[in-house]
C-alpha cells in the first residue's frame, strides 16, 4: 500500500516538474522574441492594471475589461473629470476574456459596480500559440496561486509600505502620434464570425455573475482598424440581441466623436494615444452616464480622495507633456 502511494507522488511530482518546466520554456521563448521595451511595458502594465485591488471596498461605479486597447482608450480620470462617477480600467497585455472572467469573480468581492464594461475585440484572441500558452499558465496557476499573487506575499510579509492608489485608474498615458495611412473601410457583410468555445464560455460566465449580482452589462469595441472587420460585429451583435445587451462598435461612429486615425493613434491604427483616449472616453462616458444614470461622485465626501488622485493625475500629464 506505501509502496503504491509512493509511486502515485512520484507521478504528480513528475507532471508537476513537467508544467513548471513547460512554463518556464515558453515564458523564455517569448522574452526571445519580444522587444525589451515591450516586455517591460507588459510588466509595468499588469502590475498597474491590478492596483485596483487597492482601491476601496466598494467605491468604482464602473470597472472595464479587455486588453491593451482598454488601457489605451478608456481614461478613468478623464470619465471622472467630466461626468463624476468612478471606474477602472481592468486590463493588460494579451489579457485573454477567461482573465476578465476571473477578475470580475475576484473584485466583485470588494466593489460594488453598477457597470461592467467589456471590451470584446478580445474575444477574437483566438490565435493557437496565444491561447495554447495563456491556458497552460492559467491552469497552473489554478494549481499554485501563491506564484501569481508573488507581489501580495512580498506585500504582506516583506515589511513593505502599502501601495498608493494608481492616479491613472489603468489608464496607460502615451501622447505618440505614429498615423494609420491604410485605407481599410468596414464594408457589411452577412458573415458571422465563429466565437471560440472556450472565449464564449467565459462570455457567457461574465454575463451570468453580472445578472446575479444585478450588474448592467454592456458590450464595447474601442477604434480598431487592423483587426476588427464586420463579421466580428455581427458576431457580437448577434449576442448581444440574443441577451438584451447595449452593445456600442465604436468603429461605426467616429464621425460623431471626432476621432482621427491621422492623429490619434500611437502605433498606426492598433492603439489610441491621449488625444484618441480622451475622445473615446468623453463619447463612452457620455453614453454611460445616459444610458445607466451613473452618480456623481465629484461633491461626495466619501469620494475626496478621488479629487487627491486626479490632482495626482493632471500632475503626471503636465510632467509628461514637458
């Protein structure tokens, strides 16, 4: 009997040795490839986008989920500056809609939201190596989260100063102007775009906790021109008719806000710079503030410290802008 339990742990720890391994080959396999400047922005950006677990309990009236076209576009200060009502940008690199899954379980904990705002290019993440590396990760983790929560165990047990509040709210400040010169149009079309089964799986398990905790839920596609099309619309669309959500492309009404390709990105038509964020999110908060009857939280007493943060915030720009 000893001698069987003794063989079945040496076979976990040979599976275990393996996925530890595998990891780490494929995490050095994209530190080969990748720019270093990118690889320090998708650390600095995870890291910022997760500081809204230092916000508190209760206190963000909308939290947004995507990838890097969240943190590029949408401008929780700017919302905050011009119509009141709190938010979070939920975001990071490759962020995969499993991710956003997990993270709305996780805040729903300690925020209260009217909103959940999810961005859905990145249901359209569906590429091999991606997903094949992100659900690898994902399942060990599910194993040992003490390896993804290394920086909360340095926190609480490193003698280290708690975090101040992110200014930005994950918002990714950038006032680079790199033109998209493509004339690429979104021409209709009567194709649907296949949402894969697991990105659809966890569509479906953002909308049911947004329906049991009584969360609006509201569908978006931020500016996008190398990769959204109109079968992808229609895929979202479809959805969203099929659920009674909002859904707002974007893509098919920059005219009312103003946007320009020539001006507002920062990559050529991937990523909005400043001038693009601030005008999405004066449309999209506009829209929220509307269609939801969101708060105004700017004469709040309990909300002063927001006033504290877009000082904080309005420093950081003038400092960059220099």
């Amino acid at each position: 009997m000893n001698g069987q339990k003794a063989l079945a742990l040496r076979r976990v720890a040979k599976i275990l040795a393996f996925l530890v391994l595998l990891l780490a080959i494929l995490h050095f396999a994209e530190y080969l490839v990748r720019p270093r400047d990118t690889i320090a922005q998708a650390k600095t950006r995870t890291e910022e986008s997760l500081r809204v677990f230092d916000e508190p309990d209760n206190t963000l009236d909308v939290l947004f989920f995507g990838h890097s076209g969240v943190y590029s576009a949408i401008s929780p200060m700017e919302l905050y500056k011009e119509y009141g009502f709190t938010s979070y940008a939920c975001s990071q690199p490759l962020q995969m809609p499993w991710e956003s899954a997990r993270w709305l379980k996780a805040l729903l904990r300690e925020q209260s939201p009217q909103v959940v705002v999810l961005e859905v290019d990145h249901l359209f993440y569906d590429r091999d190596v991606t997903v094949a590396r992100n659900s690898i990760e994902n399942q060990f983790y599910d194993l040992f989260p003490v390896f993804r929560n290394h920086a909360n165990w340095k926190n609480r047990f490193g003698g280290r100063k708690k975090r101040a509040r992110s200014v930005t709210k994950g918002y990714f400040y950038s006032t680079a102007v790199k033109p998209y010169t493509g004339n690429k149009k979104l021409e209709k079309t009567d194709h649907v775009y296949k949402i894969g089964k697991r990105h659809m799986k966890a569509l479906e398990k953002i909308y049911s906790m947004c329906s049991k905790s009584g969360i609006r839920l509201m569908l978006l596609e931020v500016p996008s021109v190398v990769l959204w099309d109109y079968s992808r619309y229609n895929a979202v669309n479809a959805y969203a008719q099929e659920h009674g959500l909002d859904f707002v492309d974007l893509n098919q009404c920059t005219e009312e806000f103003g946007f320009d390709w020539k001006t507002d990105s920062r990559d050529k038509g991937d990523h909005l710079n400043y001038s693009g964020a601030k005008k999405v999110s004066r449309y999209v908060g506009k829209y929220l503030k509307e269609k939801y009857s969101l708060p105004d939280r700017r004469e709040d007493t309990r909300y002063a410290f927001w006033k504290e943060d877009l000082a904080g915030y309005e420093k950081k720009i003038k400092g960059d802008k220099k």
